[in-house]
C-alpha cells in the first residue's frame, strides 16, 4: 500500500511547495541511494527514501510508470550502482526538466547505448527543435494499468510538422484527475474517457479539504454524470485547460447540454485517436497564437520603404549613423524593423481595432475571464482615467478610497464627477492604510439614500489589492452594494493584482472571478428565495444598523452586473512597462460602448508602441499556457521568504515579516485565520478565510519590518539597493515592500535570506563590540522608528463652498471647480508649513484650503486634495513626514491655497 505523501499534510505552505519538495525529496533520493552504493548506507534506507516520492509521481509525465518500475526493480533486486545511476539521471532531469526536450532521459542507459538515434522508434523522438512541451491528463477507468499502451499509442500519432510535444498522465478516479490538475501546472489538456471511480487510490484528507473549499465536493461516486461534474470542476480550478469529452452516449445530445459548456470537444470514444491528437494540438495551438505579435513579426520580415514620420522605423537612421549605432546594436535590428506609425500592413489600429488587435483583445477578455478587454499603453495610470471618462458624468458621485492611485482622483476632477471618500482603516503602526471597511461604504450608501439622493451615486472605485496586500472580498462588497442600489458600477483597480486570476485560490476574489460568481447565482434557483427570506426577516423598516450589521443580499431580479477593472499587466505579467489592460464585464455596456470609444480617443496616444501591444498580446499568451504554475511558483516563494525569515534566529531578531494577523485587525478575519504559516493553519481554514474574511493578504505581498533593525524604510531600501543589488519600491517609516512574482526564482530567496543575515549579523557585532552605548542607541532609534510614529490623517472634508449641491450628510464634494479655482494665480496664497502663520491661521482661521493635490511619495496618496480644509491632523501629519519627494507642495513656498475671499464668493448665499 503506498504510503501517504507529504503532500497530504495538513499544512498549506506544503501544499504550495509541491515542485520545490518533489525535487527535494529526489535529492534524497538520490543521496540515500549514493551512500547505499558506496556502502555508507543500507538498502532499506533508500527503500525509505525511495518510498517518500509517493504517489505524487503518478501526477507526472516524467518520469512515469516505465521507470519508475525500472528503478524499482533495481531497488529491490539490489542493483546499488545501477539504482543510484538512473536516480541521479532522473533526479537531475526533474530539476532542469531537461526531460521536455531530450527523449533520451525517459529511457535507461541501456537503452540508450543500445539504441542509436536513428533506429529510435518514431514514438520516442521528441523532434528536433525546441518545442513547447506540455503534458495532457487521461482520466479513464484502468487508466494507471493500461498506461504503457496508452502512451505508446499516443506517441504513435506524432507527427514532425507537430508545432508541440506532449506526454501523459494517467489517472482513474475524479479525485486523482483533480489532484493531478492542481499540483502538475504542466498540465495544458485533459481527456476524459466516461466510466471511471470517483474516489483515489490514495488517502487524501487534504485534498478532501481543498474540493470542499472550493465548492467541488458535491460529487459522490454515484453520480451519474461525473464525467460532466469533473469537467466542470476542472474548469472551476484551472479555466486555463482545454478539456476533452470521450464518450459512446449520443455525442450529438452531450454537446447541446448546457453541462458541457466546459469541454472543448466531445468525441466519440471510438473516433480515431488521431482526430484527438489533432484537436488536442489545436486547442493549445489556440492560446499560442498572438494575433498582434504573430503579425507584427511578419511585418518585420518584410522588406517596406516608407514615408511615414517615424524615421526611426527600418532602423536606417540608426544603423547608417556614426553617432547613434549604438542605441542599434543596444536593442537589435528587429526593435527598428518592427517599429511602425502605419496601422496598414495589417498592423491594425489600437484606437479603432478591426483585425488583429481586435482578436488579441478578444482572447484576452476569454483569459480574464472578461466580456472585452482594451489594451492600453500608457498604464493603468491612463486606464483608469479612461474608465471615470466612459462612467462618470460631472455632478455623478463616485465612492473611492482616498488612497487610491492618484489617477483616480484626476480622473474624478477631468470627469467632473464628485468622489465621496471613504476611509481605509489605519496600520498606524507601519504608517500605512489598511483598505475601506465594507460598513463604511455601506453607510455611505444608506446615507445617501436616506437623503433621497442615491441616484446620484454612479460608481464604487476601490484598489484591490492594495499596495501592501490587502484583498477585498469583492463578490461580498459587490453584493451588498448592489442590495442597496442594484446598478451601481464598480472599478477595480486591481494594478498589482491581474496575475491572480490565475490562481484558483486568489480568482474568487478578483473582480472578473467575483462578477462571474454573482452572475452564476442570480442565474440559479436558490437567489429569488434565499432573497426573499432576507426581505423577511428585515421586514419592511429595517434599521440603519440592521442593514449594516446583516450581510445583505441582492435583488437578483433587479442587479446589473458592472464591473471594471483595470490592470497593470507590465506589473505582474511579461509585458512592457506602460503595458495595461481594461476588463469589463458589464451587461449595460451598450449603453455606455460610445462613451467609452471616446474616453480611448481622450486618453490614448495617437502614437501607441508597436511593441507594447505585442507584449500584451504575449503576456496574455503565457499567462494562458502557463499562468498557473508562474503563480504557483510565486505564492511559493513568497511562503518560503515568510518562513526563512520569522524563523531565522539571528534573522528574526531584527526583522520580521507580517503576516496576515499583523495586516489585517481581527474583526476582518471572521472566520478567525491567523495566517499563511501559523501552526494550525490548514487548507481548509486557509480556503475559508478566502472565502469569507471581509480582508486577506496576497501572500506574494511581504511587508518586511526593518525599524525593529534601527532602519527607516527609505534607508533601508536604499542600503539594500546600493550595497545589495537588491531592488525593491516601496517603503514605510519602519518596513519595505517585497514582492515576489512569476520572475523569480528559488535562489531569489536564498540570496534575500543571505543579505538580511549578514545584515543582522552585522548589528549584533556592532552591538557586541559597542557596549550598553551601542544597544541603549539602538534601542532609542528603535523606539523612534516603531513607537514614536505620526497618527495617520483621515480625509478632513471639502469646505462648503465646494458642497453647494452636496448632501448634509454625506461628504463628498465639487473637486474640479476647487481645482480651477486655482488657475487664477492672484487668487492663490502660500503659507508656510512650519511658521506661525500655519499655527494661527488653524487656530483663529479662516480655514486653509487646499488648492491643489499634495501628494507625498510614499505613502503616494492624496493628503490633500483641491477643496480640502486643511486641519490639524493633516499639518502635524506634512510636518513629522520624513519623505523628499511630495508632490504639489513647494517647500521653500509651503502650502498652496485658496484666498479666503475668493472661497466666500463661491459659497451659497
Ligand atoms: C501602479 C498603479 C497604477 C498606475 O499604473 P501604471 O501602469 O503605473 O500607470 C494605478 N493604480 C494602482 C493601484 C497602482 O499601483
């Protein structure tokens, strides 16, 4: 009976620590074995050894049953030198997969040397190039002991003209199909053959645990569609993979089930098996495809005079120049020849996109899990600009985050439209802000309502994640607004955050996953009565804190689902810098669709970079074919530094990373998580957390405390950069920002962990060697940097003059006529942030109003914004800032105001 693997422990970082411990784990292996042959180490221990890999083998290609039977004939027959030498091969070919591309190591050495090349089987033959390699799970009944044939026949139908490569893995049972689907990210296709077992052949509690989470359990072995019930599970899990039905039923009545919307083809199990091989290839061949990129290529190829105003294109002024030839030789010929102004030559225009543009931004809506998606190059910065244009019309109230990204409150000031600021909640501690309460948008809500002005709100703007982390739970937020105004719009910023889609854990809580989610519901039976059941129990006069204490549900009869987000894809993604997308799902898009077409004429560039569109169109290739396991991988190394550093014992003495439990208060983790790596956090707690906490924190996120080391954030980033090559962007009085992504890798972690311990190291010889002088100093920078830290300020609130239409009891306020209020200079006045003018002038007033946004980098939010009465909190605030850069305010000028007597002529009469 095979023993039950690490990876049905409990503990969740172990879980997404799969590719690092299987390897791992082979290292074992292969150092038991080496020290059995050399006669260090008996047999058993490598038997030991051997036993560890568990049945997680099975969820690979590589290296199958074939050698694994192989090496475990050695194994028991004693072969010590024969054993320790395929194990070393294999072990060697996990870690560099070099297995994807040479057919060599999936055989043994005999074989090998018995066998010349060209007498090799056709079957075998990876072929010649390198190409992309992916592996297709077989779930079928008997699927582990028919492997062999299976495989062979399979390889059979290779062909040279094949554009990729692929290997199975076989599994007979829902719950090994799932399994494998979830720890193999090589996984791009799976056929289904019908008739197989619902339960595994292994134990597997965490597994268990995982299905239910996420909402996958409902299947029992008596289901009779189970084949259709693990289509759809596997599409919930891994939208990403391209699923085949094989089935003898009437395949004509299959494909018109609405079930079957998840698989790609149905085939009837006696078809040729080429018919699947060729649909299996076509399937990938469909996400490879970049329909910009692939054309833009083409384009370079081809020899093209032109006249256009680009001399830069061809790269002839380039190349030919004695002065410039660098730049050329710096970037390559092809940066020049693909560069272009035509949008002729089927380069297609990105304002008006009718052919390849328009095709790679229909797949990357089908990527996102979006009903369009718009490319944008000149980042999120523009995207966001371009989503307040197309929604919001002057007067319309939009609810937001103070902390948004800055582009959100220019949008509002371009746009006309009025922001009612919500406030996050404070980490006063690490001065930075947590993310907006759902109460307090709630309250907004019901305030306004109360006030009959609800029709005036147009839109809920918030940043999910945050800059330090914090997640929403976006279908939540999404649903109890609309149980109050059932049409709001909502836009998710969601700049550092578009990777998540990708992972089946972070997915529910994007806004497309959400939007997706509360779709699905209103669609079902239970939404009308489970509605109507809440109606009831409210009655007719619920309360204002009934309403905020209950978790409301929506109208589903009523809702519209709106929901923008946009993204940095060049942030999380392998795009371009500037490179960003908006995603829309909304079912009242036509209403909006010319606005929108004139907000892209607003804000794009009549000029877009050639090569930024082609590195969407790429990133959304990748992430596509690959996507799952880029997050996997940075979720695991983002667990990995959590680790290594809280654990560290001379690490961990001067730094520490927060986890979930130091990000998010306590009564926004309902459901009482602590976080990723405490003790008794398991999957199920984990999926949990994810599922109702009101806030969670992106793992891949790190905030690193570094004032408990004597460091500020800025000083520290700094040390870091200079001394250690290590790049990082963002700091706080006491921490730094780490984050991991798709790009990085394990040795990443080793070389962080390396620097944090020399580092420490260093300050406790320094402490050592510096006596109680040292440490009492140390202690008091300390003190300054955690304790000594400035009360974060609230949005203070507009003055009246920029209220005139507002409500009484709601603060939102008319930013853009305070903002150009300010065009007339002699209408402007300066106070100095530190004189005593500054002093009495909030003592005895009149109030001081801002005349324009004053933006400090970090935190890198508006503390003032145009209207904005100046108040006590904000000035101790600007005047205990330790940062240099702060937009809109002129040190040697101070503070930037409105001239009491022009704010009087604006105020109602
Ligand atoms: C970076 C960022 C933006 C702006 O994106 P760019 O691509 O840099 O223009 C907007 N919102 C948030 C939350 C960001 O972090």
């Amino acid at each position: 009976m095979p023993k039950p693997a690490k990876m049905l422990e409990q503990r969740i970082d172990h879980f997404f620590s799969m590719p690092a411990e299987r390897a791992d784990r082979w290292r074992d292996v292969v150092a038991a074995a080496r020290a059995w042959s050399v006669g260090r180490a008996d047999q058993n221990a490598a038997e030991a050894a051997f036993a560890e890999l568990g049945p997680i083998e099975g969820f690979h290609a590589f290296p199958g049953s074939a050698l694994m039977a192989r090496l475990s004939d050695r194994l028991r027959g004693g072969d010590a030198v024969g054993f320790t030498d395929l194990v070393r091969r294999v072990s060697a070919a996990i870690v560099t997969r070099d297995f994807k591309y040479d057919p060599a190591e999936w055989r043994t050495t005999e074989e090998v040397v018995d066998t010349p090349a060209d007498v090799l089987p056709p079957t075998l033959r990876h072929g010649d190039a390198k190409r992309p390699y992916f592996e297709m799970l077989i779930v079928a009944p008997g699927a582990t002991t028919q492997a062999a044939d299976q495989i062979a026949q399979l390889r059979n139908l290779r062909r040279p003209e094949d554009a990729f490569i692929y290997e199975i893995v076989p599994v007979d049972s829902f719950e090994d199909a799932i399994c494998a689907a979830i720890i193999n990210p090589d996984i791009a296709a799976v056929t289904i053959f019908e008739g197989f077992n619902y339960a595994s052949r292994h134990s597997a509690p965490v597994l268990r645990s995982v299905l239910s989470g996420l909402g996958l359990d409902g299947a029992r072995a008596e289901d009779a569609d189970l084949a259709l019930l693990l289509a759809n599970s596997l599409k919930r899990l891994r939208p990403d993979l391209d699923i085949y039905l094989l089935s003898d039923r009437q395949v004509e009545n299959l494909a018109g089930d609405a079930r079957s919307a998840s698989i790609r083809r149905v085939l009837y199990a006696i078809e040729e098996p080429l018919e699947l091989h060729l649909s299996v290839l076509e399937g990938i061949q469909d996400r490879f495809e970049t329909p910009f990129f692939d054309n833009l290529k083409r384009y370079a190829r081809r020899p093209i005079s032109t006249f256009h105003a680009l001399p830069l294109a061809r790269g002839k002024s380039v190349f030919k120049s004695d002065w410039i030839r660098d730049m050329g030789e710096f970037y390559g010929i092809n940066l020049f020849l693909a560069e272009s102004s035509a949008t002729t030559g089927g380069l297609d225009s990105l304002l008006e996109p009718t052919g390849n543009i328009k095709r790679a931004q229909e797949m990357a809506a089908r990527a996102f899990g979006a009903d369009h998606a718009f490319f944008v190059t000149n980042g999120t910065s523009t995207s966001n600009k371009m989503v307040h244009q197309a929604i919001v019309a002057p007067g319309d109230i939009v609810i937001l985050d103070r902390n948004c990204h800055k582009s959100h409150h220019y949008g509002l000031v371009l746009a006309g439209g009025q922001p009612l600021y919500v406030d996050a909640f404070p980490m006063t501690e690490y001065s930075m802000y947590g993310a907006v309460p759902l109460r307090s948008i709630k309250k907004a809500l019901l305030d306004l309502k109360a006030e009959g002005r609800l029709d005036r709100v147009k839109m809920v703007d918030l940043t999910n994640c945050t800059f330090d982390g914090h997640i929403y739970n976006t279908r939540r937020v999404m649903e109890e607004c609309l149980a109050i105004k059932p049409d709001l719009v909502f836009l998710w910023d969601e700049a550092w955050f578009g990777f998540a889609r990708f992972s089946p854990v972070l997915r529910p809580r994007t806004a497309m996953g959400a939007a997706a989610a509360i779709e699905t519901w209103i669609h079902g039976l239970a939404a009308v009565e489970a509605y109507e059941k809440q109606q009831q129990e409210l009655g007719s006069d619920p309360t204002v804190d009934e309403l905020l204490t209950t978790r409301l549900l929506p109208d589903p009869r009523k809702v519209r689902i709106r929901v923008y987000q946009t993204n940095s894809t060049h942030k999380s993604m392998s795009a371009l810098r500037q490179g960003s997308m908006v995603l829309v799902k909304d079912v009242d898009f036509y209403t909006v669709e010319s606005q929108f077409h004139e907000a892209i004429f607003t804000h794009a560039s009549t000029s877009p970079n050639q090569q930024l569109i082609g590195s969407l169109d790429v990133a959304r290739r990748q992430m596509e074919l690959e996507g799952y396991g880029l997050v996997l991988n940075a979720i695991e190394i983002s667990l990995a530094i959590r680790r290594a550093v809280n654990s560290h014992p001379i690490i961990s003495k001067y730094f520490h990373m927060l986890g979930a439990d130091g990000m998010i208060p306590a009564q926004y983790r309902e459901s009482g998580f602590v976080d990723f790596l405490a003790p008794d956090t398991t999957w199920a707690s984990q999926v949990r957390s994810m599922h109702d906490d009101e806030f969670c924190l992106d793992p891949t996120r790190m905030t690193l405390v570094c004032g408990t080391a004597g460091f500020d954030g800025t000083e520290f980033k700094a040390l870091l950069a200079n001394v250690y090559d290590i790049q990082l962007n963002k700091t706080s009085r006491n921490s730094v920002l780490l984050q991991s992504n798709i790009n990085n890798t394990r040795s990443d972690v080793a070389q962080l962990v390396r620097v944090l311990l020399e580092i420490s190291n260093g300050i406790e010889t320094r402490l050592a060697r510096g006596g109680d002088g040292e440490r009492n100093a140390l202690a008091a920078r300390v003190k300054s940097l955690m304790t000594d830290v400035p009360d974060l300020p609230n949005f203070s609130h507009f003055h009246e003059a920029f209220r005139q239409d507002a409500g009484r009891a709601t603060p939102e306020g008319d930013m853009r006529t305070a903002f150009y209020g300010a065009y007339d200079a002699t209408g402007c006045e300066y106070i100095p942030l530190h004189g005593d003018e500054c002093n009495r002038r909030l003592r005895e007033g009149p109030e001081m109003v801002s005349a324009n946004f004053v933006i400090p980098y970090p935190p890198g939010f508006p503390i003032m914004v145009p209207g904005q009465v100046i108040t006590e909190e904000t000035i101790e605030f600007m005047r205990k800032l330790d940062v240099k850069e702060i937009h809109g305010y002129e040190k040697a000028r101070g503070l930037k105001l409105l001239k009491p007597e022009v704010i009087s002529t604006k105020l109602r009469h």
